[in-house]
C-alpha cells in the first residue's frame, strides 16, 4: 500500500492525545480467524466492500467514525476499534463506529489511502477528516470524543444515528400526550407574524447561541434566514438568471429558496445537488453549505431530506 500522509482541511487536531505506537511484526500481515470484533452495540458496524458506500451515506445524519485496524499486525488497534464500539453505545448515536478490519478489506484501506493501523477518520457530511493515529486509553478515548462532539455541536452538527438494532433512541414513553407551545420560541414566532424577519432571525439566533444542540430552534433559524434571503426577490427574474448562468452558485441557491418557499422541496434539493457535482473548489463548498441549511429548514427528520442527505453523498463521492 502506498504510504502517505493522510491529512485534508479541516481535519480536528487532537495530537495531544498521541501515544507511541508499536512497530507492526515484521512479514506480518493477511487476515487471520481473529478478525472480527469483540462485540458490536446499536450503534457500532463491522464495514464491508457492500456496505461501506452506505456506511459513508449515513454521515450525511451524523458523523461516523471509522476505525481501521489489523489484529494481526497490531492487536492494540484491535483493540482501539473495540473500545469505539464500546463508546459509540455510550454516546447513543452522536456517532455510528464503522470498524474496518484492513486485513479482510484491503481494498477500502487502499481506496482511503491508509498508511498505517491503528486510525480513526471521521467521517461528517460525506468528507473524511483524520481524527486519532495512535492507541490511547478507553478514558482518554472517551474525554477525546467527547471534546470532539462539543466541538461539532458548536458547529451546528446535532444529528443522532438510529440505532442499528432495538428501539430509536431517547423514545420517551407519552410521547403521544400534547405538549404546548414552548415560550421560548414565542419572540421568534412573533417576530414572523410581524413580518419582522431580520427580528425573527436575531430571535433565533440567541436561541442558537444559547443552546447548539437545540434542533428546533437551528431549524426555526435556518428558515428565516431562507426568508431574509429571498425578501423581495422576482421568481421570473430569479429563474431567467439561473437558466443563464447554470454554474452561478448565487443564482442557483436563490432559485433553490424561492423553490423551498414554493413548496418544491425536491426541487429545490436536486438544484443544489446538480450544482455541487459540476462545479470543485470554493463555489461547491459554497453549494454544499447551502444545501445544508435547505436541509436544515426542512428538518433532518424529513424523508425528503434524508433521500436528498444520500444524493448529496452520491454527488461528493
């Protein structure tokens, strides 16, 4: 296998956490009867070439953390991708663990670029970021990991995987009884009955701040902000713009939230997908993060967002 650096923007510096790793065996290597892991939870699978195009999809909901390791060349890494799966159940769906034993799957290592075991890349909205290269304790692990999800909760990524097995997480029994309206929200919502969207916006806004991991108000944010973009746009004129500059990233999200507005959801989300496959650098990035918070106005729970979160995946890969 090629031996080579593997490092891309963005990726979470946790160096402090490094260990001195343990030289591989010399003329080890090729799987061995031991391969498979010590036990898998809810939230935890043992990646394969058929599901590993899946397991990447799934990141568009949450991250997923993959773990590659040889048992036979190094069993602490073994042991690493045992201790993931261990916290991926304490951690209930924050993350999915995709444990990859290189030895049964040298092909996804290959395509990954993997120099050396033991590794841990996360993987969040289908791109790849390297997260752990060296063994480190279970607690150390977990402190890690922790950090990491405050970090990415800062950053607005608040989905939770379903669990692989057994019931959906957080299933609160009552959950059928009414629940009335949240007062916290009353100053946003009344700011949009005022037709007060940059009101509506702020309102939000300090909610988000106050509280990351509050989906609700994420979400009430986003869609202001869809109606802050598109105040006063001409849907004509936006369409006669978008139908002339295909690849103009401006253009076409302004048609994307004049759609979303519109009620063509679908519509909306393939515009965006289309524009992130023809065009690279910033202006994708630009089309992608645009997506994203369409996704987020619609809401994570939509099955037309979750079909959009695997075109999407499809698109950047």
């Amino acid at each position: 296998m090629t031996q080579q650096p593997f490092s891309r923007p963005g990726a979470i510096d946790l160096s402090g956490l490094k260990r001195p790793a343990p030289s591989a065996p010399a003329g080890a290597g090729g799987p061995t009867s031991g391969g498979a892991p010590a036990a898998l939870g809810a939230y935890s699978v043992v990646v394969t070439e058929e599901n590993f195009q899946g397991t990447i999809e799934s990141s568009m909901t949450a991250p997923v953390l993959l773990a590659f390791y040889s048992r036979s060349r190094m069993p602490e890494s073994g042991q690493l991708a045992d201790d993931l799966a261990t916290l991926s159940g304490e951690f209930e769906g924050r993350f999915l663990a995709g444990l990859v034993d290189i030895d049964a799957t040298p092909q996804i290592a290959q395509a990954m670029q993997i120099p050396s075991v033991p590794l841990v890349v996360a993987v969040i909205d289908g791109r790849p970021m390297p997260l752990l290269q060296d063994v480190v304790p279970l607690e150390e692990l977990r402190a890690a990991l922790t950090q990491v999800m405050q970090q990415l909760t800062t950053q607005g990524v608040t989905g939770r995987h379903q669990p692989r097995t057994g019931q959906p997480a957080d299933e609160v029994d009552g959950a059928d009884e009414e629940v009335g309206a949240d007062p916290r929200y009353a100053a946003a919502q009344a700011a949009l009955e005022a037709d007060d969207i940059d009101g509506a916006v702020a309102e939000y806004q300090k909610l988000v701040d106050a509280n990351p991991a509050d989906a609700e108000a994420a979400a009430g944010l986003a869609m202001a902000r869809v109606l802050q973009r598109t105040r006063g746009a001409d849907l004509q004129a936006a369409r006669e713009a978008a139908a002339a500059s295909p690849d103009d990233v401006a253009a076409q999200t302004l048609v994307a939230d004049l759609d979303l507005l519109g009620g063509h959801v679908d519509d909306a989300f393939d515009r965006l997908i289309e524009l992130v496959r023809r065009t690279s650098d910033k202006e994708r990035d630009a089309a992608r993060e645009h997506l994203l918070g369409l996704f987020g106005a619609v809401g994570n729970d939509d099955p037309r967002v979750l079909r959009g979160r695997q075109n999407l995946a499809s698109a950047l890969f």
